[in-house]
C-alpha cells in the first residue's frame, strides 16, 4: 500500500497500544500464564447461550430499540429498584450500549465541549482520557493516597473551578480493587451541590464487592443521583467480556443528550444476547452470588501469594488483586512485568501505565478471574520469583 500522503495531526499523539494488548500480546508470545487482562477464563452457564440460540432461532436478529430491548430495560429497572431504591423510567432513563466504553463516551461526548475541564481519579483506567480529550477537553487528574487508593477530598475540592463540567469516578476501582465507602460519596454529593458539575460513576464491578462490604452507588444518593450517568456492564457480570454489552441509567434530561450521540456512535446493541440477558437475570442469583464467587477467588489467589516475596495490597472489591513488588527489584513497574513474563511465565499489569506521569510505586496488577488450577500454577511460578 501507498504511505498516505502527508503528515497526520494526530489527536492522541500520546496514546499508544494499550497495556492490557501489549502484555497479553507478550504472554502468548512467551507461554506466560496471563493475569494481566482483565477476562475470565471459565465460560457463563451453558443456560445463558441456550438463551441466545433460542432468540436467534425465534427471529430476533434485526436493529433492537435504539434504547435497548425493552425486556432488557425493565430487567435492569427491577434490578436497580430492588438493590438501590430509586425508580428509573424505562423509556427515557435506561439505554443499553456496546460496552461500558462506549457509555463512557458517550456520556463525555454528549456534554463535555472544547475547554471544558473533567476531573479523573488516578491511577485512572486507560479509555477515559482519550475520551475526553477526543470531545475536546482537559483532564484534571487528582491522585488517590497509596497504598489505599482512597480519593483526597481537599484536593478535589482545589481541583473543582469554572471551568469544571464533569467528574468520572470509579467504584470498585480499576486497577487498585478500592471501594468508596458512604462518607466518600457523602463528600462528593457535597462538593457538586449547586453546581452544572456531572457525574460519570463507572460501576461494573457493582456485585464484586467483599468482606460484607456494600457497593456504595451514586444513585443512592439523591444529590448525586440527579446528575450522574452511571454505568454497569454484563460482560464483568455475566462472565461474557466479550458480548461487550453494557447499560446507562441518567435522569431523562441528561439521557436526552446521551442518546443523541448514542444514536450515531453505535445506534443499537446485539438483539438477541439482549433478549437471552433479560431472561438470565430472573434468576437474580446470578449477579447476587458473584461477591462470594470472587471473594472465594482473591482468597485462594492471596493464598498462593503467601510465602513469596510480593506484598498483596487490600482487595475490598473487583477481581483484580495489587501487589508491591520492591522486596524483589528496584526495576521500573514495566521492566519488572516484561521480565516476570519472559522469565517467570506469568503476566501481569504495570501501574504506572495509569498515570500520565508515568509515576511508579512498584505496584503491578494480577486479574484472579481464573479457574483454581491456572491460579495455582501462577502462584507456584510467583513464590520463585
């Protein structure tokens, strides 16, 4: 092919390959058991894909509602109403999207406009920069303390100016496993009161949360509640990363936007894995149980951790477990995961790779989303490190 002709302006001249392609690229080139993407290796009940087979054979395989199948949308009103308490319509308060990325920036497309700042909680997950900065504006990052990853209020309160439109916040957090807590939420209802400021809450790993702990979501909170775009993911759910089917809940005002540029981002979701989740939820043990599931599997995994070197952070939620690592090297994050893979066999994910600044603690990220067996043998390679 031809070399196009002339520079390209790029609008991301910083992003490259995303960490989590580069590592699981390295994995399978060096045979490394891969714990660094966040995807299970254990499929979804059998049932669930009967499900699908069923409305597939039934004919649904043309455009669903752009909003989402309305069997799928009054499954997550129920859902919402029965966990949270608030009521969301579903014919103007619910839309079903290709993913929780594509919510995300959706949302930031629909409201945030050139020079408009947006605040995000580093470490930060990789696809919210971009977005904004695609849309046209500025990221404000405010770090969460180490080792606990709890957000600062002071400093969020300094960060907040006129030209604040948006905060994005994360809970249970990607990649630290943190979970907010009542009072965090208490202070962010405080901070936003009186303000335009809107709320993107990534919430997908809302029933991985551990140790009796409650999912704190913004919709319990009413202050909160009517400014917020909160965001949930079947794939985290369901075991299905790659369904990549997601829902957004915003008050009709704000879902107004959101679907004007939904409508030309993606305009609709898969029809009948929409319909198939609809039914699979009515079994509502499905998403209840999966705190158990998960806890059983970050207990078993910091189990195998147990006599090596790394030092396990708290894990109160999520399926991904952080560790310390600087009993062992004084490498950079990056050069320290490259060699655990070529040389130990087990991949994992380098902190610093959420932060713009590259800023390096010597904490990486191991995903416990695996069956026992490939937990045990990573656990074997990590205590001979």
């Amino acid at each position: 092919m031809p070399n196009f002709p002339g520079p390209i302006d790029s609008r991301l001249p910083w992003v490259g390959t995303t960490i989590f392609t580069v590592m699981s690229r390295m994995a399978a080139s060096h045979g490394a058991i891969n714990l660094s993407q966040g995807f299970p290796d254990f499929s979804a009940p059998p049932a669930l894909f009967d499900l699908v087979a069923k409305h597939m054979h039934a004919g649904a395989n043309q455009y669903a509602l752009m909003a989402g199948a309305l069997p799928l949308r009054e499954a997550i009103a129920g859902k919402v109403a029965a966990l949270y308490g608030p009521a969301f319509d579903v014919e103007q308060e619910i839309t079903v999207t290709a993913g929780a990325t594509q919510a995300i920036f959706t949302a930031v497309a629909a409201l945030v406009r050139p020079g408009d700042e947006v605040i995000v909680f580093e470490p930060v997950y990789d696809s919210y920069v971009p977005s904004i900065e695609l849309n046209g504006g500025r990221a404000v990052p405010c770090r969460l303390t180490f080792p606990d990853y709890r957000p600062d209020w002071s400093e969020v309160r300094a960060r907040i100016g006129p030209k604040t439109r948006m905060i994005v916040i994360n809970t249970p957090h990607n990649p630290s496993g943190a979970v907010w807590s009542a009072e965090d939420m208490r202070a962010l209802e405080a901070l936003v009161r009186g303000t335009g400021i809107v709320i993107v809450s990534d919430e997908v790993y809302e029933h991985i949360v551990f140790d009796g702990q409650r999912h704190e979501s913004v919709v319990r909170y009413p202050g909160l509640a009517e400014r917020s775009f909160v965001v949930s993911s079947f794939g985290k759910t369901c075991h299905v990363t790659g369904w990549k089917i997601a829902y957004c809940l915003a008050p009709r005002e704000l879902m107004a936007e959101f679907r004007k540029a939904h409508q030309f981002v993606v305009f609709c979701v898969n029809h009948p894995m929409q319909l198939a989740l609809a039914e699979f939820m009515r079994e509502k043990e499905r998403y209840l149980g999966l705190a158990d599931f998960y806890q059983a599997k970050r207990d078993f995994f910091r189990k195998q951790l147990a006599g090596s070197r790394f030092e396990p952070l708290p894990c109160p939620g999520t399926y991904f477990q952080s560790v310390r690592y600087d009993a062992i090297s004084d490498e950079p994050d990056r050069d320290f995961v490259e060699r655990l893979t070529k040389e130990h066999g087990v991949a994992a994910i380098p902190f610093s790779a959420f932060y713009r600044d590259g800023r390096d603690d010597r904490v990486i990220r191991f995903c416990f989303a695996k069956g026992e067996d490939t937990l045990a043998a990573a656990g074997e390679r990590l205590r001979a490190v």
